[in-house]
C-alpha cells in the first residue's frame, strides 16, 4: 500500500461486520427488514458507532442514517449502502457499503476537515423485502417518493408504510424533507455477489454499468378439477402449463449467454391441494441485461413463449410489468478516481458490469455515482451462506477511504 | 320406474341440498372443514334432519353423525358419506351422499320396520382438509385410528386435532369407543367427479374399483443465489429441477393414457423472492391408476425422472410416499342389488372404476361394500363449479333406496 493510501482500522472494520451481523440473525439466516425491531436496532447501534467515530449523526425523514464528516467548502461526497436484508438474507450485501463506509470517515477523520463534507449513509429498503417500495431511501434523497406511497403501501400483514413509519419514530408526513441538492457524488463499496472476481482472483471489480431490470408478474388461469376423477387429456392444469413456460424462458435465456439472466423464483398454486388440478399458478420473472436493447427482446420472446405455451394448454395468461429499470452507467471519472485508489492500496481491479441491482443504479440519474465491489466467496448472496473474507472487505474499505480522500481533500 | 322401486322426495332431497351448501359457503367456494364452526353447524342440522325424518340421531366419539331406523334382527346396513370440503370445493362430493342417504332413509321408513337396521352417516375427514387424517371417520369405525392421532395431529395453524375436538365438544381420549363391529354391508351414493357419465349420457355409474393412490413429498434442494449476480451456467436452481420434473412426470403418464393420471398440486418454493434463485422446491405427487402394478411400474418411472433431472440439474432430490393405498375391489353381490335396483328406478347404468379416493375403498377392506355414482356436469369437482342436476341426485338416491330396501327388508 503506497503513502498516499488512506488504510482503515481492519479490527474496527470486524467488528462493525460481526456485530450488525447479529442484528436480525436467526437460524435461517437475516431478517433485517425496514422499520420492524431489528432494522431500529440497526439504526441504533450505527448511530452508535458513529458517535464514537467523531463524526456528526443524523436519521433523516425517511429513516437514513448519516454520519456526517463536516467539509469547509460547499457540498458533500456521499458513501455508503443499506442495511435492510432480503429474507434468509446474509450478513454483507449491502451491510458492508455502509460500515465500509463508516470505517472509511473513521479514517479520514486523521486526515483533518476536508474540503468537501463527507457522509456516510445507510439507506432505506433497498431490497423491497418488507414494502414494494424498491430504492425508498435513495429515492428520498432525489425527491422521488409520491407523497401517497408511506399511507398506500403495505406489508404482508397488511401493515401501511406509514404506520411502519410511526412505529419506528418516524413522521411519514414529513418524507419530502428528506431531499438532498447538495449531493456531488456518491461512491458505493458492495460484495459483488456473482462469482467473477473470487474465480478469477481479483480484488477489486470497478463497477461500469447496472442491468436493465425487468420483473413481471405471469398468471395462468387454468381449470381446478379433481385429480383423481379427471383424465390427463381433459385437463387444463395451470402449473403445468406454467412448469413449461418457465423451462422454455430459461431456455431462451440460457441461449442468449451471459451476462443475460433470468429467474422465477416467487411461486403461488392455487388451491394448493394434492387431490386437486391447479386452477391457477403465479410466478415472478426477474430478467436482466445490461443491454436495454437485449433485455426487451428478450422480454418478446418471453411473452411469445407464454401466449403459445398457454394456447397449448387451453389456459389464459396474464402478464404484468411490475419493475422497468434503465440500464445505469458509472461516472467515468469517478471510476477513474476509484481505480487509482486501488493501485495506492496495491489491490488487482478489473472493470466489469453489475449482477445485481443497487441504490447507484438511481442515484447515478442525479449524482455522479461509482461502484466498488470486492470479492464473493463461491459467488453466494441473498442466502446466509454469502461470505467475503475481512481482508477482502479492508481492502475494499480501503480503496474507498482512498478514493474519498482524492475527491474531498 | 316399477312398482317395487323406492323414490326419494326429490324436494326434500333439493331442500337438504342447498342448505347444506349454504354452511361454509364462501365466495371461493365451499370451506367446511373437520370440526371447524361451519362443520359444527352442519352436523347441527344434519341433527335436526334426522330428527324429523323419524330416525335417531346419535354423534358418535369422533364426531360421526348417525341417523337410525332400527330393525328388527342383528347387524347394520350403513349408506352416507362425508361432509368436510376441500378448500373452495363444491356443495355435492361427499354431502350428496349423506343427504341422499338421509332421504333414502326417509322414503324407507313408510314401508315399515326393516329386518337389518339402516342407518346414514356422515363421516369425518375424508378429504384430509384440515388435519393429515385421511378417512379419519371410517378409520374409527374400523378400529384404524392410532391412539396418539388427536394429540399428534396439527391443522396449518398449529392446532392439534385434540384440541379441534374438545371445542366441538368431543373428547379425545375415547376414539375407540366410535369403533364397530355390526356393519353388515356399506353403500355410498356419490358424483362421479368426472365426465365419463355425462359424454356417454349414462345414468347410474356402478363402481368396480377405487384406484390405487399414491401421495409422495417430492423435495428438491438446490443453491439459494443472487438472482442478478449468478450466471445462468453456474446455478442449482431448484425450481427449475421442479418444474423439469413434473414436466417429464407428467409427459409419462399422458403416454400411459387412461386411466392413469397424475398430479402436482401443492407447491412450495423458498425462499420465494423474485430476486432470488431458489433453495429449495417442494411439490405434491398424487398418482393413480385401478392397477397396482401399473402404478407402481409408473412410480418407479418418477423416481427415475426425479434422479435424472437432479443429476443434470445439479441439485439433490428427497422423496417420501405420504400415502399408498392398495386399489379396493366393490362388492360383487352387493353391485347386483345395485344395478337390479337401478333397473326398477328406470335407470341407465355402467360399471366403471372410479377416478377419486372415497370412504368405500377403506370400508370395501373389512364390510360388503359398493358405490353408486351420478353424473357431473363437465366433470368438475373439487371446485365451486362442480354441480349435479337434481333430477341425477334424486334418481341416484332413489337406486340407493332401492337398493338399501332389497337389503333390509
């Protein structure tokens, strides 16, 4: 690591990792969802960890966590991740872009006032695990929430966003004054989740683009018949039909190659009995490319694929677009600035794009945006299993601390 | 229909029928299940039914709802059949029998005190609704049910059937006592379920056989990944081994052809988030066919898909059979007394075997047994839509009649 490098504390940076990896860890793994106990606690354990870190603490309208590192001039450079988890979650994806983060004002805080004020953030479902409300936190900062959602949308108890809100503290009338215009940039360190860089031993990925997301909803409507009395010929079963549409839209894809994906991984079988044919099956489409040319053709050949699949069967299929995301290119100069700190800290890097979806997607809209990843053991995420290594994550604070320094000093 | 035929009041039997299907109807169809509130009312009025048909009404240990015309010798000639629901099920599987008994009853009583004691039950259980206690009513007449059932048995929100009972006002501990050692012979009068009676515009079906069923749990274990982050060429998804699964499952036994038939309608798939690939899939295998060697021959046939796809699919399979039933054989004489009563009413008949499991083909194992079967429109069971003519009820009814006055006077 050069001179000019800008090391975090390791042992600081574990701890932090262990301990709000406890917050919401059951035997199935995490479940950190937004506002409910776990999350407060989350929030108050940060706010915590930042008041011993010297620096400025604050939770905004919508419930972000800020450590603020106080600039002397105008505008503020903005790190940092989520701490909400999808269900049976894992302890690192998003978690480490904000304690990463924490680490790295802890660092530069040795450093002196920078010229530019630096924060830290930890923001709002990102995962849209409890409230379909992808991106809250972030969408908050950018005055992209509608003024309805807290009051309109609900969990799965039936839970308003708004009450959530009440619950934890929090004033859903007030969610416009979480806008933010004195954003200049923001940096975002997060595990990779996908398996390129531990295969190919690299320390460091430089994110260039995030994937057009697609998720549609696909409803087949068959017939519910009795299956002891009714003959295979006369069916007109909707799991079936539903089975070979999600075979033939994988096939598709896994045609198309890499980097294009496809899941459907949210099933309901109605009426769910073993003695009785579905008469209905659901299930989610996640499509992704970083291509939004690509992507939507691939979504053609979906929807031809259910309609023919569907007519094979004599069953009516439905589909809903639920999630329509641009593809969201990195700021270059940013990247650059990035790439630099990790040759001050001695790390490998190669650029490449995002799996996944991430705050930077829509943050980079508005704000000029990077991402930094570091390595996933064996690729895992969104499941308990999902592992990076401490000095993977050092390195990835590092890198960040680095880039910080060269941006706000 | 001929001078010594025994009609039924087919308003009585209309009346008996729609407001049986008024007690836990829904607007998704009919839920009454084992012991629940609608369950209680229905045994209620069954109650008072019998009460003013002139017959003895009588509850037995486990919740079996007795109707009795006393003879004048020993034993017992038993018709009826259920009055528990699949969930969103329709108001003729299992209450046709026990209302169509009831007025057999009825219309039998003016012709005097039998020789062998009649009685119409509604049994509990069959459909396995609520509690995994097939046949839980036969079994107690039978003497089959396990001591520790009530205790060991949960519904989906935990309650143990023990419990179930005591609030219906029954108690647990004497199961035993509901057992039984006078029945002389069984008839049940049930709708077909299927269509084979409707196409071929027949009247009675007289059953032969009830298939051999089996219920298996099959259980796919894959890798819970990222959905965006994990290429397609690298996953175990186990929802897509499932589906590949009960696809080829599936194609088997269409190329078998009829009567065999197949079934996979209960579906879990965790942890079922659209952005995540899923862990585990989970569905209900419900396969039948008259010919235990040829289910069997096609169960073997199902293991080999499930090991195949697994092995190709990178994911590890588990199987447990849930149920396996031997086929049961009717009554050859009491099939006689069926299709001669079926003559006297004037009715066109058919053996046939029939598609659905039934109280029958447990009592067919130790008591004289055979079923009588009337046309479903379409086919259609185990839904809301399943629907008998009362002209076909009422003709089923009175063969069943007919019948049960060859047999005890």
């Amino acid at each position: 690591m050069s001179t000019d490098a800008v090391p975090v504390d390791q042992d600081l940076l574990g701890t932090y990792i262990q301990e709000l990896g406890a917050i919401g860890e059951t035997p199935e793994g995490m479940y950190r969802f937004q506002y409910d106990d776990a999350w407060q606690r989350a929030r108050d354990t940060l706010l915590t960890w930042i008041d011993e870190a010297g620096l400025d603490g604050r939770v905004d309208a919508v419930g972000n966590v800020f450590g603020r590192l106080p600039g002397s001039g105008d505008g503020v450079v903005l790190t940092g991740s989520h701490v909400d988890t999808v269900p049976s979650g894992g302890k690192y994806d998003g978690a480490l872009g904000v304690v990463g983060g924490l680490a790295a004002l802890a660092a530069l805080r040795s450093h002196g006032t920078p010229t530019t004020t630096l924060e830290v953030v930890a923001l709002c479902e990102e995962e849209s695990s409890r409230f379909p409300a992808n991106f809250f936190g972030t969408r908050a900062l950018l005055g992209l929430v509608a003024p309805d959602e807290p009051e309109r949308l609900r969990d799965r108890d039936g839970v308003t966003m708004a009450e959530a809100m009440r619950r934890a503290g929090l004033d859903p009338g007030l969610v416009a004054d979480a806008e933010r215009h004195d954003l200049r940039a923001f940096l975002e360190l997060h595990v990779e989740q996908g398996r390129v860089l531990a295969d190919e031993a690299v320390d460091i990925g430089l994110v260039e683009v995030i994937p057009a997301i697609a998720w549609e909803t696909i409803t087949v409507h068959g017939r519910q018949d009795h299956a002891g009395a009714t003959p295979m010929d006369l069916r007109r079963d909707a799991l079936q039909a539903a089975a070979q549409m999600t075979r033939e839209i994988t096939a598709l894809v896994e045609q198309e190659g890499r980097p294009a994906v496809v899941t459907a991984g949210r099933w309901t079988v109605e009426p769910g009995q073993p003695s009785v044919v579905p008469g209905l099956a659901r299930f989610s489409l996640d499509l992704r490319h970083p291509d939004l040319a690509v992507r939507d053709r691939l979504l053609d050949g979906v929807h031809r694929i259910c309609a023919t699949v569907a007519e094979r069967h004599g069953v009516v299929v439905d589909v809903v677009r639920d999630k329509d995301e641009e593809p969201a290119t990195m700021d270059a100069g940013l990247l650059d600035v990035c790439r630099d700190a990790a040759e001050r800290c001695g790390a490998s890097w190669r650029r490449m794009p995002s799996g996944a979806g991430h705050d930077s997607q829509l943050m980079a809209s508005r704000v000029p945006t990077a991402m930094v990843f570091v390595p996933s053991v064996e690729g895992r995420s969104h499941t308990p299993a999902e592992f990076t290594s401490l000095l993977d994550c050092a390195r990835g604070a590092s890198v960040l601390a680095s880039a910080l320094h060269r941006l706000a000093y």
